[in-house]
C-alpha cells in the first residue's frame, strides 16, 4: 500500500507541474473543458468533437479556442473542409 501513496503524491505533483507551466489554474471551467478535450484525443480534433464532448455551444468553443490559441496554449488548423464544421 505505501508504493501506491507514493506512486500516487507523485502523480499528483506532475499535475500540478504541468497546471504550473500551462496555467491551467487561471483558466475558466469551460476552457478547462475544452482544453481537456482537445489533450486527451488521440488524433487531430475538430470543433464538432469539442462540441459534442464538452457540450458547450458552438460559439462558446469557437471563442475559447482563439483565447487558447492567443495564449499559445494550443495551434488551430483551418482547412478547406473546415467549413462544413
């Protein structure tokens, strides 16, 4: 049991190093949400992915994603399908 406390405080302090370096902390929820969501996919994320997995509305995401963006925090691609989005 004590390896899985240790394993875990050490987990925990990598989270907080990384919310450190991102800034995560002075995020809103919603662009926590958002943030989150492009992170943990596995491939290139589209607005409607972040849409339907942070149940946000369309504008919403759009205007956290520019923030994001302006904050360097992640690299929007538009493409020519974009539209369709």
């Amino acid at each position: 049991m004590p390896d899985f406390k240790l394993q875990l405080k050490t987990f925990v302090e990598m989270l907080r190093n990384i919310e450190d370096e991102f800034k995560l902390h002075s995020l809103t929820p919603n662009e926590q949400a958002v943030f989150f969501t492009i992170m943990k996919s596995d491939e290139v994320c589209n607005i409607s992915k972040i849409v339907d997995e942070s149940g946000l509305s369309r504008s919403t995401v759009y205007k956290i994603l520019r923030k994001l963006e302006d904050n360097n925090l992640v690299c929007l691609l538009y493409t020519s399908d974009a539209a369709d989005e």
